[in-house]
C-alpha cells in the first residue's frame, strides 16, 4: 500500500483546485499505484466533500480513473520523502 | 399532543433508509433483472468468484437460487445516470435476529470498480436502519481481499476468522476469511462521509413534496 492518506491528498488538491486534467487512460496506473477499490472509494468521497459534488467524479466511478489522476499528481508533487513506490510519471506527460 | 414531523413525514431527527447514494440507487430485485445478472454473474472475471464459483447453472436454476429462504434484503443497483442498467446486487442473507448478525455479499459489473462500494454502503445503511443488528459479515476467499484490504487496515472491517486452504482455483486452495463490519464502525464512516448520503436525502424529500 502506498504511504499516503485522503487527509494529506485533500489538503493538496484544495491548494490547487486543478480539475483540468487529461485523465491518463492506461489501466496499469490502478496496479502502479497500488490502490484497492476501498483507497479509490475514499479518495472519490473525499473529493465529493471537497467540491461539494459538482461533477469531478465520472458518474459511474469509474471515475476511478480520473481519481487516480488526481492522486497521482499528489504523488509526484512529492519532494520529500521520496516515494517508495514506483510510479511512472512520463505515463502522465 | 401534536407530533413534530420533520420534511420526510417521521418525527424530528428520524431519517428514513434512502437507498439513493450520489451515483448509484438500489431498486428491488424485479423478474425484468434476471436476464441482465445471469449474464453478469457469468462474466469472466466475475463467475469464479462469485457464488457459483465458475459453474454455470442453468437459467432457471440461477433465478430460483436468487429467492432463497436465508435471504434477508437484496437489491439490485443501479447507476442514475442510466436508469434500468444493473450494475450489480447487494444481498444480506443468512441473519440471525436473535444475535444481531447477518451476512452480506456484493458483486457488480465488472467497469464499475470502487462504485460498487457505493452500492454496498447503501445497503448497510439500509441493514441497520431497519433491523437491530451488531455485525454484518463478509465471507471473502483470500484472492478477492485484495480488492479492499485497506479498509481491514484501516480499522473500518476486523478479519475475526480464516479458513485457512479452503477453496479451491487454480491448482492451490485458499483461505476463506470472515470479515466483520460493526455497527460503530460503520456509524463512524456515515458520519465522516455526508455527501455520500445527502443527495439521497434530499431527492427523497423533494420527491414527497412534488
């Protein structure tokens, strides 16, 4: 399981509030990351509170992929301690 | 004496078990269903771990083992964007009353991913409502716990027993562990998450008052 928690990464997102990302549609980044359905749960709950709901999650949650595009930008705007998982950040570019 | 009542037509800080959730509904199991969970329930990646365990009952055999006698509660969810799609059942059967304990179980379509999660805390939500239960169980064969095993870390479910090489696939057996989710627990969660709920809340309501 990747070091992390939903407290840390809403904590970023509502810094940066980027809902205008290119969601990455590559079906390893479930695997890379390490995530289970109950993390992605989380994460899609977390933002709902977030945002108040306005449509950042894809309806059907699978939206899971737009999650994980969120949380992967957390990840990589990491600079210390450095990450022990590996993420593949030129998937994202 | 005159009753307070509150918008949902109970008294004042009583809410009604809404099965509507921010993307998915549950709605009853009905006959036009059938079809659409046969075919589900068949899927690749769902007929070895689901209750059939990579058999393939016949038809009617399948719809007769959906109303079993040990079946407390179940509903089929469907997403509110596509009204009438199924994206999967969530069943609690074999309850003791008595004890306060019921099992559940949860098998969606394969994209949905974390959304069946959505599903299966509307029937919990729904569970302890309605009936004075304790614990909800979960019999998960060890290949399938890595789907939610942080929530076992996470405190939110206990693994209170294993099976250990119990099931057979794939040429090895594996575990079969209970897990438990505790009424506290998910009180805990319902609490920590409002908006999972809140539109549920508020569609009901608007719905009564239309």
């Amino acid at each position: 399981m990747v070091p992390w928690s939903v407290e840390e990464f809403v904590a970023w997102f509502s810094t940066t509030m980027d809902l205008a990302c290119e969601v990455p549609h590559h079906a390893r980044l479930r695997d890379d990351l390490a995530l289970d359905d109950y993390d992605l749960f989380l994460v899609a709950l977390a933002l709902d509170d977030l945002t108040k709901g306005e449509g950042l999650i894809d309806e059907d949650l699978c939206g899971s992929l737009r999650v994980i595009d969120l949380y992967h930008r957390y990840l990589i705007s990491l600079s210390s301690p450095p990450m022990v998982h590996p993420v593949v950040p030129d998937r994202l570019t | 004496m005159k009753r307070q009542e509150g918008s949902s037509g109970l008294p004042e800080g009583v809410s009604r078990p809404s099965l509507l959730g921010r993307r998915y509904s549950l709605v009853p199991l009905l006959p036009s269903h059938h079809e659409a969970l046969y075919g589900m329930c068949l899927q690749d990646q769902i007929a070895f771990r689901w209750r059939y365990r990579g058999a393939q009952p016949q038809f009617e055999a399948f719809v007769r083992s959906l109303y079993g006698p040990n079946v407390l509660a179940q509903f089929v969810m469907e997403p509110k964007a596509v009204k009438g799609a199924v994206a999967g059942l969530q069943v609690a059967y074999n309850a003791s009353l008595q004890d306060g304990t019921v099992y559940v179980a949860s098998v969606s379509s394969a994209p949905r991913g974390s959304g069946a999660l959505e599903g299966f805390a509307l029937l919990v939500r729904h569970l302890f409502y309605c009936w004075n239960l304790r614990k909800l169980y979960l019999e998960v064969v060890e290949f399938n716990l890595e789907q939610f095993w942080s929530a076992v870390e996470r405190g939110v479910l206990v693994e209170e027993s294993r099976l250990r090489e119990h099931t057979y696939f794939y040429g090895r057996y594996w575990d079969l562990a209970t897990l438990v989710l505790y009424r506290e627990q998910f009180e805990d969660f319902e609490a920590s998450h409002p908006m999972l709920f809140a539109e549920g809340r508020q569609v009901s309501d608007d719905a009564r008052q239309s």
